[in-house]
C-alpha cells in the first residue's frame, strides 16, 4: 500500500443537504448551456486508468488554493468550477491537510472524498517496480512520475554518485558512456522512502546487486568466464534484451561467446539489440529518445561518440557499456552459457527459433522465417 488506511470524516448537511446541493448544480449547468455542459463532465466524468502521484494540502489551506494547487498539478481545468462545486456541496470545511494520493481522471466527487479523508500520518513510502530489463532511463522516468526525484537527477547520480558497494570500482567511467550504472541497477520491486535522494535511491539498487549478484558462486563463475564482472553485465543486457521471455538464455549467451571468441571472422556481435541501423532498440528507442525526445525514428542528435560505442554492427567486440539493466536469469545464463557451434540465430512471429552456424545457414533461416510468417 502506499498510505495508511483512513477514514471519511462524516460531511455535514446529510443526505437531503446534498440532494439540494446537486439540484442546485444541476440548475446552474442547465443554465450555462454548452458552457455548462463543458461543465458537468469537468464534474461528474471519470477516466480510468490515470496515474497516481502524491499531493499535499498544506495547513490552514483554503479551497482557493487547494483548487489552484489541483490546476497546476493537472488534476482539474477549472478553479472556478471547484470552488463552486465545493461550495455548493458544502465541502469547504471538510479537507484535510497533509499527503493525499490522487489520480488522474478522477472527477470532483472523488477528488474531494480524496482529499476529505482523515490523514493520520504522512505518507511514507512509495513502491515501485522495475522489471527485468528496463532500461536507466526508462527508471529515471517512472521515479519522476512518482515525484521521487527528476529524471536528471537520477541520471547524474547514476554518472557522478560514488557508493560504498564492494564492485563499484569494477564499474568503467568512460567519456563514451551515456548512463555509467546501466547493468547494475538491480531490477526489483522497491518500497522507496517519501524524501529520498536519487542517490539514496541509486545505492538501494546498488545494495540489491549485491545481494542478488555479487556472491561468492556468482563471482566464482565471473572469473572461470575470463571476462569482467563489467563485460559479463554488458553481455548479460545484451541477451535479456534478445530472449522473448523464454528460457534460452544461455543459448544465446553461447552465440556471442562464440563471435567474441572468434573475433578475427566476427569482430562485431551485430545484435538487433543495439544497432545503429535498426529503429526502437537502445540506439534510437533510448539515446535517441533522450536526446531528441519523441521525433521521427531516424532522426538523431545524440553525440557520435556516444552512439558509435554502443552500435553492435560496426563497434568491435562489446559496447561500452549495459543496454539495460538484466536480471538474475539473464546474468546467470550468460555465466553458464550453452557450448554449441551457431553464431547466428533469428526467431519467427510465433518465438520458434531458428539457428545457424554460417552466414548462408542465418540467409536460409530469415528466408525461412518470412515464410513461415506469411503463412501463419
């Protein structure tokens, strides 16, 4: 839960006080015409599905300023209509300072029950979930959502925050990095403290990494990989990114072993993943977002250095950095990778796989896949 349980105050007038009052309302819609009709859906409309943010009532608050409050935060069109709704329904008395959670779309009715209810402690905590896979950027946007911290607040102390965890110096900083932490911010349900900093916050996930990841098997099967604890996050990203949320986890981890193993015929991992040529991955659908926010797919602005780093198809070996930040069966499957002999592999529409180990094998399976997807 992200508040406490309370309780409505008891509104004065009864029931017949607020019969009267809604004729009331009725009355003076009628009278407005289509202005009054605007109205009566600024009133009694509700939209499902709207997000949840945190709003606070300061003490001695009039509805004046509870309904300016409401209008800069995009809860309400009309200041005028609420304080005239809250009038007439003889609510005026009835709001309560504090913390109240409210949610878009809601109509007057609910927002004033919202705000009428009792609060006997501040709100808390908030809880937040982040899925295997998702992105920095895309945790930097829920928090904000969530009025934790801003967007760049969180980026900049994923880039210049230093945290006591014992890997953090096994983390590169590189001029060539667009989020340093991408990989270690540990994917989770997270119950957050109302007032944190993104630092705090940074270092939650951080701490998490490190009781989920940074133990003594896991980091056995690190070093018997011969790769960094870093590269292993990065190639980790790359194949939580590249399953279909199925368990074939380690059988891609073993086609990317297999091109960084054999880097004088494959010296790029040309993963669709993160690939200059390819619209909606990390390139355009994360860079490119951040840097030129919704524009066309192929319109980019994102520094060259920072772009050529990442690109799969034309940058050696692994990128500079995490695409995301993976999860546990995604790392462990890369640190148990299967020995086989593809280096390529496509699926079709319906997550059949098809594997290969030369490039006529891989022109054979796409031939193959667009047929069995026209025909199912």
């Amino acid at each position: 839960m992200y508040y406490r349980e309370t309780q409505y105050r008891e509104r004065k007038g009864g029931c017949a006080g607020k019969i009267i009052a809604l004729v009331i309302v009725f009355a003076i819609i009628a009278a407005l015409g289509i202005g009054g009709f605007l109205l009566f859906h600024e009133i009694f409309d509700e939209e499902e599905g709207g997000e949840e943010r945190i709003i606070e009532i300061p003490e001695g608050a009039t509805t004046e300023t509870i309904a300016e409050i409401l209008k800069e935060e995009e809860f309400i069109n009309s200041t005028l209509a609420f304080r005239l709704y809250s009038k007439i329904t003889g609510s005026d008395d009835d709001y309560q300072c504090g913390k109240h959670i409210l949610r878009e779309g809601q109509n007057y009715i609910e927002l004033i029950n919202e705000l009428s209810k009792m609060t006997y402690a501040d709100v808390e905590t908030l809880t937040l979930s982040f899925p295997e896979g998702t992105t920095a950027l895309a945790m930097a946007i829920k928090l904000e959502n969530a009025r934790l911290c801003t967007i760049e607040e969180f980026i900049d102390a994923c880039n210049n925050g230093v945290y006591d965890v014992p890997f953090f110096n096994e983390i590169s900083s590189s001029e060539d990095k667009f989020i340093k932490l991408e990989g270690f911010l540990y994917p989770d349900t997270y119950e957050f403290v109302i007032g944190s900093t993104a630092e705090d916050i940074v270092l939650k996930m951080l701490e998490n990494f490190e009781d989920h990841i940074y133990t003594g098997g896991t980091m056995r099967l690190v070093q018997q990989s011969g790769m960094s604890l870093e590269e292993n996050i990065i190639l980790a990203s790359i194949v939580e990114k590249e399953t279909l949320g199925d368990d074939m986890y380690s059988m891609i981890a073993g086609v990317f072993l297999n091109r960084l193993h054999d880097s004088d015929d494959f010296p790029c991992l040309e993963s669709d993943t993160c690939a200059e040529n390819r619209v909606g991955n990390y390139i355009y659908g994360v860079l490119g977002y951040y840097y030129n926010g919704d524009a066309e797919p192929y319109i980019r602005e994102i520094p060259s250095h920072i772009w050529q780093a990442y690109d799969t198809y034309s940058h050696y070996g692994l990128p500079v950095g995490a695409i995301c930040n993976p999860g546990e069966k995604a790392i462990l499957g890369t640190l148990n990778p299967q020995e086989h002999e593809y280096y390529f592999f496509i699926t079709d529409k319906d997550a059949n796989y098809y594997w290969g180990v030369t490039a006529n094998d891989h022109l054979s399976n796409i031939y193959a896949v667009e047929e069995y997807n026209d025909s199912h």
